[in-house]
C-alpha cells in the first residue's frame, strides 16, 4: 500500500553486504574514527550509553559506548546480550551489526551500519533529521517493523538463532536507512524464547510495554 516496493518476509541478505557482527576493533580505533568520541560526534543517548558518528574507509558508522560509573563498566550484561542477538540476525528490518570491542580497562563498544535517516521518534514530527513521514511512508514504516518482529520470533536453523523476544520495541529504537526503510535496533534486553523461563513482571519502556 505504500508507495516503495517492500522487502519479502525473510531475507537471506549475502554476508558481504550484511556482516556478521564478528569484526574485532581496538578501542584506540574506535577513538580515533569519532575524533576521541567527541561531543560533535555524538548522535544519540541510550539507557545503556552514548552513540557516536565514527568512518571506516569511505562508509558512516554508529558507534555505541557502554556507559561506565567512574571508569568502571559496571554490568556488561545488555552488552553480551546484544551481541549475541544480532549476530545471529540477518534480516532487511534489523540494523546491521558490524563488530564490538571488549579490551580489559576500556568501555565496551558496539560498532553498526549509520542509519542517516535518524529515529522514527524523531520522523513523526518535523525536526533536524527531515520531514516528518508522509502517510505512505508511515505505512511502509509500519509494515517494515512487523517484518523484523516476525524474523525475530521465527527460528532460523540456517544461522542457528531461535526465537528472540526483542522486549523494548518503541519509536526511538525503530531506525531508517537513507532509503527510509525500518531497522529495529536496541536489543540490549532481548531474550531467546525458553518454555522453561516464566516472566513474572513487565520488561521494556514505560508507555510502550503491554499493561501487566
């Protein structure tokens, strides 16, 4: 119904366009792309950290920092988890991991594919990324969201990923390519689906989690 022709319900993307999130960086590396992590660099804020701009060669990457209390990185938990996730994912509606650096003494970092078209909260309304969405493109947001969900909860033998509860789905986890196509992004609090774990309580952001 929207006006661009959207992606088929599973996509087997070729690894050389989509990595497999397994590349290694030195923090110094990572240092060095985003000018020591500089303030003009910096994108975005999370709960678990900041987001930088950094390059590798001629492509833009995001670069999350895992925050740290007084130079101690206290949990690395979302870290792993994230990690783990979305090494596993390849999929057209999941923002594409590029690689981590994990060195003692340093802040844990996750390096992604830059999305220039910014975060859907930001695109629902007219601000400094663009427009905001036309009702089309709302559309195809839409049905790009449910893509990627879908992926998540279906197990993937091929890549050995099970099923995966994303757990924080929301407008500023949702973000867009230079295309505006739809990546879910954040899986800091995602799990795989296991019939033996009861959840006794509501996980996610407020607002956006079902009532409990």
């Amino acid at each position: 119904r929207g006006g661009r022709q959207l992606p088929c319900l599973l996509v087997k993307a070729n690894s050389a366009i989509v990595p497999d999130g397994s590349a290694q960086y030195s923090y110094d590396s990572l240092s060095s792309m985003t000018n020591s992590f500089s303030v003009q660099n910096k994108i975005g804020r999370g709960g678990s950290g900041d987001v930088y701009l950094g390059r590798i060669g001629s492509s833009q990457v995001a670069i999350k920092v895992i925050r740290t209390i007084q130079g101690v990185q206290v949990d690395d938990t979302e870290f792993r988890r994230e990690l783990s996730v979305l090494s596993m994912c390849r999929h057209e509606n999941i923002v594409p991991l590029l690689g981590s650096s994990a060195e003692s003494g340093n802040p844990l970092c996750l390096v992604y594919r830059y999305m220039p078209g910014g975060s859907l909260v930001d695109r629902l309304l007219p601000s400094s990324t663009g427009p905001p969405l036309t009702a089309s493109e709302r559309i195809d947001v839409a049905v790009g969201i449910a893509l990627g969900l879908h992926y998540l909860h279906q197990p993937d033998s091929e890549r050995n990923k099970p099923s995966i509860f994303h757990r924080d789905v929301k407008s500023a986890n949702i973000l867009l390519d230079a295309d505006g196509y739809a990546k879910i992004a954040d899986a800091g609090i995602a799990r795989e689906a296991d019939s033996s774990v009861t959840m006794t309580g509501g996980m996610g952001t407020s607002g956006y989690i079902d009532p409990y």
